[in-house]
C-alpha cells in the first residue's frame, strides 16, 4: 500500500509479462521464450534490491522482449488507439441506453405545461430569415423552417394513411400516404414535424364520411417553423423494483396498442412511445367530473393530480383545462371516458389469476390508465383504455434541453 509507485508499476509489469508467456508459449520461438524469462528474471531481482533504475532499465528490457516476441508486431498507432477508446464507448453508451436511461423527444402538447411538445407557428417563406441565423435557431433552440407544397392540385388528394414516429431516434416525421387516382400516382409525402405541429403551419387533413378516408384539400402548403419539444431521460431501472406510482410522469411504447394506432390516422399519429400522467393503477375505479379526475369515488389526492384537477399553480389560468371527458360523440370507435359517469375499472393481479389468467398473461391484461396533463390536446386512456404492464418503460424524471423552456431538471 505504502510501496512507491514505480514499484507498483514494475510488479504490475512483471504479472502482465508473466502471463504474456504463458497465454502465447506455443506460439513463441525457444529463443524468444528464453529472452523473455531472462528479461523477466533481471526484472524481479531489480525490484527486490529496490533499485530504481535497474528496475527502469530491466522494465524497458521486457516490454520490448514480449512486443518483439511475436511476428510482425506492431505497436498500435495514435488513429488506432482512438478508434477503439471509440468503439468501447459507443458500445458503453447503447448498453446504458438499452437497459438504464434513455432519451426521449416529446413530439406533441398533451404535457403542456408540464412539459413541451413540438409547436407550429404558421409563417410565409418570403419571412424565413436568413441561413446563419435558422442554423443558429436550430442548435440553441431546435427551431426548423419547413415549406412544402402538400397539394398543388385543383382536387382533393385521398390518404390511405398517416404515420407518426421517430426518425434517428430524436426527430419526429409524419408520413401522409395518398391513395393513387386518375390524375396522380400513389405517392408518400414525408413532412418533418408531427402533425399537430404541421395543422399550425398550414396543413389540412378533413374527413370524407361517405368515403370514410381522410383528405387534403387542394392548394394546401405548409409554410412556417416548429420550435422543439422536451428532450427528456427516462429511468429504465425503476420498474424492475416498484409498482408504478400514481402522479409520476412515465413513458410506455404502443405496441399492440390497437385503440391508438386505429385513430392514428385520423388524431393524432401513432408514435412508437407516448409519455403521458400515470392518473390510476391496477384496483382503481376511475371517472371524470369536470375539471376532477375521481379514483375510487374520491377526487385524486396525489400532488399533480390534485393540480390539474383543481386547476392550481401553473395549471391555473388559460394552461389550466382540467380533467375532461372525451366528447367526441360521432367518434364511432370505443371510446371509454365519453361522458360523465363513465367508469374504468382496472383490474388486479388476484382479480386476473381468479379469472384463470397464467402469470405471462398478466403483464398483457394488467393495465394502467395514462392521462395527459393538457386534456383538450391528448389522445390517452380515455379513448383507448389501459396501457399493459408489458408496454411500460419507465417514469420519465429529467428535462435535459432546451435550457430556456423553464422545464430544465427533474421532471414532477
């Protein structure tokens, strides 16, 4: 513990040389074996006569005994090195992400103000600014200029579909998929925005109910720019050792979710996660008595709930819409909050295994109910019901960009 720190080099090389030769003795000239046991041999003795610079020139003899044993050796050059510190912290940083934090872009305003989604403001391109200052908006604030022409025809132009979702992880696209007809080709439209973000800018989406098929109506361009969402990180960890808690903000994927991806096409699109409220958990009985959310026939007494329910500190004023039902009447797909008095009861774990439910089932059947803070803007579990234990990810617990949004830190 106390030996000099040379000494502690020397010993650590003499281990390393030691066991060189015995990983590498088949592979090794007998002359080249011999060197470096000799090498070796000077070495030892020089640190037990704690002689400093025989220990420094007998150090010098090994390494180059043990680089030259082996054919062709070459010691790794300065590109080489760098590549593989490189490599080894790339694979560290998807391993961390894969199983410990993640990051998330949030892409609508369902969170608002809680957190920000991504925001369009309709603008003529004849008023962008300049390159050097959009380049210089788009790294401090992630703010980005979109123009397109969507539909420069005198006819309406029928979509298929519309997909949300991410693209390289952090930027979130909405693909329009119009149908082919006898003056246009079937042909898929990639706008870099989400869609609520795109409707600000310019875009229309009306539905056909005859037809049943959305569409774009003629002469519609999109023109103006978005300004960013939260960029949040996720605790992966957490929910291997807890129950999700009520009130904590969390993030889940929409696998198998069947009830977003049918009004994807038509609401809001139907991203690979969503981050939303956690409002109830398996047990629960949940109603909605404008502006309250109820569990169990009481209003909700957890923090944030009790918030936005009773429209308190920053949910106060215009930001602050409560808890409401859905009130899309003509919605002909189930909706499961529509009115008052409607219930959801979440069902338990012994409730499931009474009904003969095998434990692999029970993370597909157990279900949480996730409601957005901005319930005017969310597509949550009141129009398509619980989200399963298997779908969770995490509770999503530090804003990490943009600095200016008053949102930076750990995330309530």
């Amino acid at each position: 513990m106390l030996s000099p720190r040379w000494k502690k080099e020397a010993r650590l090389l003499s281990k390393g040389a030691r066991k060189f030769l015995n990983y590498k003795r088949d592979l090794l000239a007998a002359e080249k074996v011999s060197l470096i046991e000799e090498s070796l041999c000077d070495l030892n003795l020089a640190i037990k006569a704690r002689a400093k610079d025989r220990v420094e020139e007998a150090s010098h003899l090994v390494t180059e005994a043990c680089e030259n044993a082996l054919f062709n050796y070459r010691r790794p050059g300065i590109i080489a090195e760098n590549l593989e510190v490189l490599f080894v912290a790339v694979v560290i940083a998807l391993g961390i992400r894969g199983y410990f934090l993640q990051p998330f872009r949030i892409p609508t305003g369902s969170m608002q103000p809680t957190l920000n989604g991504i925001v369009g403001h309709e603008l003529a391109r004849d008023k962008f600014p300049s390159v050097p200052v959009r380049t210089w908006q788009a790294v401090m604030n992630g703010r980005r200029y979109i123009h397109k022409v969507v539909n420069g025809s005198s006819d309406r132009r029928y979509i298929e579909r519309i997909n949300e979702g991410q693209y390289l992880q952090f930027f979130t696209v909405t693909e329009l998929h119009f149908r082919g007809d006898s003056h246009h080709k079937p042909e898929v439209l990639r706008l870099p925005a989400p869609r609520s973000a795109l409707q600000k800018m310019g875009l229309q989406i009306n539905t056909d109910y005859e037809m049943g098929l959305s569409y774009v109506p003629p002469d519609t361009t999109v023109s103006g720019f978005s300004t960013t969402g939260d960029l949040v990180l996720v605790d992966k960890v957490s929910y291997n050792f807890r129950r999700p808690r009520r009130g904590e903000v969390f993030v889940f994927d929409t696998r198998g979710i069947a009830g977003i991806h049918q009004r994807s096409q038509r609401e809001q699109g139907a991203g690979s996660h969503y981050i939303k409220r956690l409002a109830a958990v398996p047990g629960d009985k949940v109603e909605i008595e404008e502006p309250l959310l109820i569990i169990n026939g009481e209003p909700a007494t957890e923090k944030y709930l009790r918030m936005i329910g009773n429209r308190e500190g920053i949910y106060s004023g215009p930001a602050g819409v409560g808890y409401q039902p859905t009130r899309n009447y003509r919605d002909p797909l189930p909706q499961f909050i529509r009115k008052r008095g409607d219930r959801v009861h979440l069902k338990t774990r012994d409730t499931l295994l009474a009904e003969g439910n095998t434990g692999a089932q029970l993370s597909l059947r157990r279900g949480y109910f996730a409601l957005g803070d901005n319930t005017d803007d969310s597509l949550d579990s009141r129009y398509w019901g619980p989200v399963r234990e298997y779908n969770l990810v995490g509770p999503a617990f530090l804003s990490l960009w943009p600095f200016t949004t008053g949102h930076w830190g750990l995330i309530r």
